[in-house]
C-alpha cells in the first residue's frame, strides 16, 4: 500500500503559515529523515511518487515554500528569496528537533540545499541535488525569466497541457499530451474562477529578476561544505541551466558525487526517471 502522508503546517518568523507534507515512515524506522525541497514556480506535489517510495524506510518532510501550493503567500514580495526560503525551513527543522538528515533539492531548492550546508556543515547524510550546481547558466535564467510570473490561466486541463507544451517542448520534446498532462496537475490548479492556473504566487517574478536573487552569488564556498558528502547530481542532458563544465568542476571538488544524466531532458528532470530513481534508491540505502 503506498505510504499516506499528513499536511502539516508551521510559522515562519514573519507570521506566514507554511505548509508541509509530513510521511512518517515505517514505525520504529532508525533511519533519518529526508527533506525535500522544490523549484522556483514548484511546489510538493513534484516529489509525490519518489515520497511514497522513500518513506518505505525514514520519514519524508516535503516542504512547500512561501507563495507556493497550500503555503501563505508573502505581502513582501521581497522575501521570496533563497536566503529567506532557508529561514523558513531552518525553523521548521528546528521545531520538529531535526538535527541530521539527508535532502533532495530540486532546481532552486538546491541552491538552499548548498546555503544550509554552508550554514552548518556535517548535518546532511547524503544529498540529491536535481539539474543545480553553484553555477547557473544565464540562458537558462533568462529562459524563466520568461515565463515566471506570467499568470496565464486555461479554461480546460488539455489547454493548460497544451500551454505547456508550447513553452516547454525544447526542454522536453519527447513528451506526449498525457505527460503534459501530469505536468500541469503537478503545477496548476483549479481556480475560484474555475479556470485552471499556476500554483504559485507571481509576486516571486519581481525579485527573481533582481541581481542576485536568483541564484546567489559565491556559491562554490557553499558546495565545498558538502564535500565528502554522498551526493548524487542528476542532469538533464538538454540543460541550459547547469552546464557539463560545472559538473565537471562539482565532481573534482567532491569526489563523493555520482551523476546521472537523463537524456532528451532539460531543466528538470522529474525525478521519476526510472535510472533516477534506481540511483537515488542506491544512494539512500548507503546512508543513515
């Protein structure tokens, strides 16, 4: 039976009331705990499946940031920024007294994923970090720049697929309408309206567009704190958002690091990918 998780909230520091999905795990389990962590424009439905199957041995914490999914949305456009995201979850794990786990970020949530490290290294037993690296490619940033922030809306879920697929088909050419499908119940929602939109707040366009904030800067001091940490990199091999070269470079600076390339993918892989999957199964069975 698959695992059921609980929707759980907490505070952060400036009143918002943010959701997580909680997966508890098998009774009894000693294994630690899994944070997951979701792009820019994403929220937890995006680690619905790979949850389920983690949660067979250690508790699974799916967080869903300010602005996006079931969390409030911020009055302060301002404080849709990683260093702020990071705060939000730092008091979560300090609430739930997590001390030491291990992460699966996606996109932006691994750009946290390395400020936490940096913050304190030695805590995370082993990391997944999903088409991210301490250097983003200024194609790809200029690519969301784009289309984040929008706010398009769609009278059916097969015009929602169908906008998607108009969007995103380089990144994904391999994709039939059934897969876009998915896409767009994994990023949209049915609003009051009844239209069909994107499940998160556009506000987070404004300060994406400012220097900085979307991806922040000096980031290799902040990987080189996982250093000698298990990780596991995936890449998708249309990427424009994290170049071979700076997988090169990660892998010369922690030679803990396996990579998993999914080819005829872009930014980002699902994680679903059954090569991923075996890989990220693989990395969790070693660690703690």
């Amino acid at each position: 039976m698959a695992a059921t998780y609980e929707d759980r909230y907490w505070t952060s520091s400036d009143g918002l009331n943010l959701h997580y999905r909680n997966y508890p795990g098998p009774d009894g389990g000693t294994k630690l705990p899994v944070l997951c962590m979701h792009g820019l424009t994403r929220n937890a439905r995006d680690f619905g499946a790979l949850a389920e199957e983690l949660a067979a041995t250690r508790r699974v914490i799916v967080t869903e940031m300010r602005g996006r999914g079931m969390s409030d949305y911020a009055p302060d456009s301002d404080t849709y920024s990683p260093i702020t995201y990071v705060g939000d979850v730092e008091k979560l794990l300090a609430e739930e007294g997590i001390a030491r786990f291990a992460v699966v970020g996606t996109s932006m949530g691994g750009l946290m994923t390395m400020l936490m490290a940096a913050r304190e290294p030695g805590r995370m037993s082993a990391v997944v970090m999903n088409d991210i690296g301490p250097e983003v490619d200024a194609a790809g940033l200029a690519r969301i720049s784009g289309y984040v922030g929008q706010g398009r809306s769609y009278p059916t879920w097969v015009h929602a697929a169908r906008g998607l697929a108009e969007a995103h088909e380089a990144a994904f050419p391999d994709y039939d309408l059934d897969q876009w499908l998915e896409m767009a119940k994994r990023t949209m929602v049915v609003s009051q309206s009844g239209r069909i939109v994107f499940d998160y707040d556009m506000a987070i366009a404004e300060p994406f567009a400012k220097p900085g904030n979307a991806a922040p800067p000096d980031l290799w001091r902040a990987f080189e704190a996982l250093a000698g940490v298990p990780m596991l990199l995936v890449r998708g091999g249309l990427s424009d958002l994290l170049s071979a070269e700076t997988v090169r470079q990660m892998g010369l600076r922690n030679p803990a690091m396996r990579t998993v390339t999914v080819p005829r993918v872009g930014h980002a892989p699902t994680l679903d990918e059954p090569e991923v999957r075996a890989a990220i199964a693989a990395l969790f069975d070693g660690a703690a």
